[in-house]
C-alpha cells in the first residue's frame, strides 16, 4: 500500500515541519497563544528562503513573531496589512544588480513611520548606506552577520527611541 506523502521533502521543507512540531513541545501551546499577544512582529524580506528560513527560526525562538517574503510586492503587501516592529530587508531581491529594496525601505518609512528598518545586505557601499539611511533605514548591516548580533541591532533599535528622517 503507497502513502499519499512524498517520497521526499526538501531539506527546507522537512527543517520546517520539525521545528515547528519541536517549538510547540518545548514551549507548549498555552504559552506561544499567550505570548503571541505581547511578541513583536517582524517581517524578513530576502529572496533567498535558506535567509528567511534561519532568520525566522532564530527569531522566533527569541520571542518575535517572524513573517518572511521573497519579492517585493509580497513585501508590501505584508507591510500594507501588518503591524510590524521591525523590517530586515536585502538590498538585491532579483537577478539584477539594482539595489531594489531600497523601494521598500521608503516604501514601509512612508506607509509605517514607527518600523524600525534594518538593512543586511552583502552589496553595500558608503553610498548604498547613505541612501538607505536617507530613505528612512535605521540600521545597515552587511551579510554574513551573525544572527545573534542582527538580534542585538534589532532589541537596540526597540529599546530606543525613534529617530525620524524625512524620506529623499
């Protein structure tokens, strides 16, 4: 007799499903209904999934409540419906080598002035920083970074107060 389950899951995929399952046992039910309520929600922004699948991990072992997109209207759909804390967004989100998260760091300044807005590229320069300094980022952080310190950058940004830039 066959099962309708396939023969093989992606590594992604199967990584998923297992923490998932543990995360419900370690913390049980009760606590993650009851501290969905006082988490903060951040959105992670990359197109790579292996980015936004360690990132949302991470993070959600750490108290967040973590959504992820991997193209920028899925991005702006999220930010146009949720209330996000916090935005991690990667500069290059196609082929190309344009820098087109910068379109969603202004566009999440100017739809949700109070998210904080880190940016964790691998391609920054001095300009690129500035830009997205200017268009309303918070923090720029250049990939690999190691998840503990994006956290740090992250709980440093909830912790202070908001400093407002008026978007080029």
């Amino acid at each position: 007799m066959e099962s309708d389950r396939p023969r093989h899951l992606s590594p992604i995929r199967t990584l998923k499903r297992v923490s998932g399952r543990l995360r419900s046992l370690w913390r049980g039910a009760d606590t993650i209904k009851s501290s969905e309520a006082a988490a903060p929600h951040l959105l992670v922004v990359d197109n790579e999934e292996s980015i936004c699948f360690s990132m949302k991990e991470y993070f959600s072992h750490n108290g967040f409540i973590v959504d992820t997109a991997k193209e920028l209207e899925e991005a702006e759909q999220l930010l146009a419906k949720g209330d996000y804390k916090v935005l991690i967004q990667d500069l290059r989100m196609g082929p190309t080598q344009d820098a087109d998260g910068l379109q969603i760091v202004r566009w999440a300044h100017e739809h949700n002035p109070d998210t904080r807005i880190v940016v964790l590229t691998a391609y920054g320069s001095a300009e690129v920083e500035d830009e997205a300094k200017s268009l309303g980022a918070d923090a720029f952080l250049r990939k690999p970074q190691p998840l503990s310190q994006v956290a740090q950058v992250v709980r440093g940004l909830l912790e202070s107060p908001r400093r407002w830039v008026s978007p080029a």
